[in-house]
C-alpha cells in the first residue's frame, strides 16, 4: 500500500487534490498548521484519511510523522498570494525553514518529493513563453512581493542539491494561475466571480493590456494523481499550466458575461497594498514542452468550461 503525505492539505490545491486521488491501496495523510472545514473533516473521517495539525516550521511537531516512509509527498505548504506575502519574515520563515525541515524530516531515499513551485521565478522577464533554464529577473529587494519568489527559488535549489546527496526523486512544479473551485476569495477568479455575484465594482490594475494564463485545477489534478503509480519518474523543474494568454481585461468581462451581473469595471491606478507600492508582472507565459515531452501533459480544459464550473461552484457556495 503507497503512503501518500499532503503537506498544506487544507488550501485551495490541496483541497481538490483530496478529492481527486484515488484512494484504493492507498494510506492517505494529511497535515496543515490550521484545521480542516467541516465539510472536508467529514470527508476525511468518511475516507479514513489521517489528518494531523503540524506547522511544518516546528521540528518538535513535525517528528511525530517522521517514523513513516512515505512514497510521495506533495508539499504545497507556503505563505500564498501578493497581499499575504507581504510579511517577509513570515514568507521566508514558512518557505525556507518549512521545506528544509520537510527535507531533513519527510523525504527518505525512497519517497518522491513534489514541490510546489511557481511562475513568479521569471519575474520580469520580458522573452515569453519562459522556458524552465530561463533566467530570473526579479525586482527591487525594496518590494516585499519578491521574498516569495526567492524563497521559493531558494528552495528549488536545496532540492536540487540535497537529492543528490540523499538519493531522492523530485518533481519541482513551477505553476501558472490555478484556478477554481475551493480558491481563496483573495485571488482573482474567485473574487471578481463574488464581486459579479453581488453585482459590486470589479477593479481592473493598470495597464490594462496585462495577460495570464489561466490554468484550470482539473488539468493540475490530472498530473499530480497519476505520480503515485508511475514507474518511471524524471526528476527535475517543470513548468505546469495552461500555455494560452488570456488578457485580465476579457478575462473579467467573460465573467461577467457569464453571471449575468450588472458589475461594473474600474481601473485601478497604482497597485498598492498596506501603503506598498506592488511592481506587478505584465505578462507571463509558459513554455510546456518539457511536461509535455516527458510526462505527455497538457492543459485540456478552456478558458470558458473552467469559468462555467469555477462560477457554479461559488454560486452554489454562496447560497449556502
Ligand atoms: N494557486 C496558484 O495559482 C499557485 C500558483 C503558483 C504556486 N502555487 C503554490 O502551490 C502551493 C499551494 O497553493 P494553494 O493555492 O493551495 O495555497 P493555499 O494558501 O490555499 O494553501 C496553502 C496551505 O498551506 C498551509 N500552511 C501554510 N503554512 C504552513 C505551515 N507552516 N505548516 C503547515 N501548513 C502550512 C495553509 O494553512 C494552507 O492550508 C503553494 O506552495 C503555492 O506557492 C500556487
């Protein structure tokens, strides 16, 4: 039977990962610093899935699961998003102090490690799509937002070091604008969908040409469940989403097309937050022809079937 651990499990990925996994001959477990939902509490208890409350930036707590050998390990535990990024202590503290603790602790020579990377890492780089061995061109250490991709960098490297030495398999999973079902009304999709629920003003940050590439949870889903039973696994940084720019502006008004709201859109000036001027990514774009090489993926789900399901489930949600 594999061990399967899901580091960070009560987030937004983490969420959906649960659900998606096939359970049979399989021993799930899960730990997060804070506690599950009910809804999810229920499900898990259902499941027969193990949940303990760890903070992965204490040793002391995190021992009590070292004793297992664990096949996989999703580690999706981070501080996330700009405005919660903000504290660097904190971001640099969970990201670096937490992982280094997970590798000292958690992996074994056995056990695949799959980190969760992101595309920050190109920062400002201009040359689209960005390939994995492209360079980084983050901003001034003055803006607090870029701790979190040199944390996270950072710890791309320690993995990539570390499994030399320790002998580990690794998949360093650099991830495009994930969005839907069970994501933080703090991010994009889900906030402008509640704002056009609510028919309230959605903001749009200027300049008003600025792109994503929107990359339903599905398609994420889809990779991470088949790791557990693949019998040959290349180690290494992969860039995962959908490879399509979609400009924010059409992003927003699809949305609002497609709940009928009467919301309006205003732009936003200057990006600030907690008086911090944000310096903000214009475009990003990956380059997927090495997952797609290696591990045949690539996003299968469009723009407007991942909104119409994103849309009905916080309809749903919100009439609860
Ligand atoms: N969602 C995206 O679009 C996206 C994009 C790029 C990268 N990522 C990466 O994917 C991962 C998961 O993202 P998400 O959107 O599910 O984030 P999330 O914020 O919804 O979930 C993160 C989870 O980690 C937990 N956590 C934080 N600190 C912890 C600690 N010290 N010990 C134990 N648990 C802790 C949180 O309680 C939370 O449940 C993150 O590592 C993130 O950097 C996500």
């Amino acid at each position: 039977m594999k061990k399967i651990l899901i580091i960070g499990s009560n987030g937004f990925i983490g969420r959906n990962l649960i659900r998606s996994i096939n359970l049979i001959n399989k021993k799930i477990y899960l730990i997060d610093k804070i506690n599950p939902s009910r809804n999810d509490l229920k499900f898990i208890r259902e499941n027969k899935i193990s949940f303990k409350k760890i903070d992965i930036t204490k040793i002391k707590e995190l021992k009590k699961i070292a004793k297992i050998d664990f096949d996989v390990v999703y580690h999706l535990a981070s501080v996330v998003g700009v405005a919660k990024v903000l504290d660097p202590e904190k971001t640099i503290n969970i990201i670096i102090n937490g992982s280094k603790n997970v590798i000292d602790h958690l992996v074994k020579k056995k056990t695949l490690l799959v980190f969760f990377s992101t595309s920050e890492i190109y920062g400002n780089n201009i040359n689209l799509p960005w390939k994995e061995e492209d360079p980084m061109l983050l901003g001034s250490y003055k803006s607090p937002r870029w701790n979190y991709a040199k944390s996270k960098s950072l710890v791309e490297s320690i993995i990539y070091e570390r499994s030399k030495k320790k002998k580990f398999k690794f998949l360093i999973l650099r991830l495009f604008n994930i969005y839907g079902p069970y994501q933080s009304k703090f991010f994009i999709t889900p906030n402008i969908i509640l704002n056009c629920l609510k028919n309230k003003t959605c903001y749009l940050n200027y300049p008003t040409t600025q792109t994503r590439c929107f990359t339903y949870i599905d398609d994420l889903c889809d990779f991470l469940i088949k790791l557990p039973s693949k019998k040959k696994i290349i180690s290494g940084v992969y860039n995962i989403g959908n490879n399509k720019k979609t400009k924010i502006k059409d992003y927003i008004n699809l949305i609002i097309k497609l709940t009928k709201s009467k919301s309006k859109v205003k732009i936003n000036k200057f990006k600030m937050m907690n008086k911090i001027y944000i310096q903000d990514v214009i475009h990003r774009q990956p380059d997927i022809t090495k997952i797609n090489k290696v591990y045949r993926w690539k996003p299968k789900t469009d723009i407007l079937t991942g909104l119409i399901k994103t849309i009905d489930f916080f309809n749903k949600s919100s009439q609860q």
